[in-house]
C-alpha cells in the first residue's frame, strides 16, 4: 500500500467545518483513499472512500486532487463529538490488500 | 442484533495461560481481520481471513492462532500470553474487497 502524510494534529470551532488533509503522492491508478476515524477507546469507523472523482455521503465529503496525489476530508459542520483520530489510508482492492493504519490526524473540536 | 461483536470486553490473564478471543459477526461477510492497537504503534494487523478456512498472517501474527470453520466466526487465540501481547484488540469485517471495513468494540487483554 502507498503511504500517506497528515499532519499530526488540528483543531476547528463548533459549527465550523474541519478540512483534514493528507498527501498520498506515490499513489497508484488502482489504490483507493479511505478514511477512517477513531473516537476515544472505541473501534475505528469507516467514514468514506474513493478514487477519483469527489465523493459525499452523510457523514462528510472526500475531495481528490486531480493527479491524485493529495486529498481532503470535510466535515461540513463539525461537532464535539468528532473529536478524533482520522485515519487516511490508501490501499487497492487485490485479493491480498489489506488496510494499513498510520498514526492519523488528531482532529480537536472546541467548543 | 445484526452486528459485529467481541466478547470478552476486558480480561487479565497470567502470563503462560491460553485465551480467546471471540469475534462474530452477522452479516455473512467474507473478510474477517483481527487488529491490535498499543500506543506508539497504531493498529497493526495480526490476522486475516478471506472466507471460512482461509487465513492468512499479518503484520504481527507471531504468538497468535486463528480459525475460521464458520463464516461468522473468527477467534483468535493466544496460545501462551506474554506481557507484550497486553493490547486493545480489533475485529472487523468486510463483504467485499471494494468496502469498508467495520470494526467490533474491541477487547482490553491485559497479560499480568
């Protein structure tokens, strides 16, 4: 799986909506982008995926680089409860791929 | 309830001593992992199971076993715990390779 860069932290106003980035350069055509996030002492939770183009469900939306070396994940109106570890991961869909957690984002949300 | 769950959801045990952790799922979901989280490392894979009967190692499979004679289950067991293998264990599933992953609540095995 490739790697990817997050920073190691951030924070955002209530209300307000969290842009985490990461940077996926050595990418490759067939690797997809998952996020994940992880609430205090509780299991990891898938949020969404994708490969190229923009994706949105109800939890927040994905926003992919056109070369597909970086990427975005909104939380449109972030709350307390999102306060988390984000996990961005890229990995293919081969019979042997598997995810692959980093240290992840650490995303603070202040009241 | 349809779900993922782990059982136990803490245990200490003894150095030396065998224990299992059970992991089920409801959703007939081919893919089956077990995780482990310490701090400092992250969650790391330690098993991983394509379908009953297939499995495969991980990351860090050494000192533990798995089975899968039903889909649904998927038990890990650490056929003699040491200290190291204190940790927060994750099971997850997935129905498909494309899909996320979800994981159970995780168990707390502390090795005294």
């Amino acid at each position: 799986d490739a790697k990817t860069t997050q920073p190691t932290s951030m924070d955002c106003a209530e209300g307000r909506a969290a842009n985490l980035p990461c940077n996926h350069s050595t990418i490759s055509g067939n690797e997809y982008v998952y996020w994940y996030r992880q609430i205090h002492s509780q299991g990891p939770q898938y949020i969404i995926h994708g490969l190229k183009n923009n994706e949105t469900n109800e939890m927040a939306s994905l926003i992919i680089t056109e070369d597909r070396k970086s990427s975005t994940l909104i939380l449109p109106h972030a709350t307390l409860r999102d306060t988390a570890v984000y996990y961005c991961i890229v990995r293919d869909t081969g019979a042997n791929s598997k995810l692959t957690f980093g240290k992840g984002i650490t995303l603070s949300v202040r009241p | 309830d349809a779900g993922i769950t782990q059982s136990p959801r803490y245990k200490i045990t003894e150095t030396g001593r065998q224990v299992t952790l059970m992991c089920h799922q409801t959703w007939s979901h081919s893919y089956m992992f077990w995780y482990r989280q310490d701090l400092g490392h992250g969650l790391r894979l330690i098993y991983y199971s394509a379908a009953a009967d297939i499995t495969d190692k991980g990351e860090v499979p050494d000192g533990y076993v798995v089975s899968r004679s039903k889909t649904e289950n998927f038990p890990l067991t650490l056929e003699s715990a040491t200290r190291s293998q204190t940790s927060v264990y994750f099971c997850a599933s997935s129905g498909q390779e494309i899909y996320g992953y979800t994981f159970g609540s995780g168990t707390r095995l502390t090795v005294v």
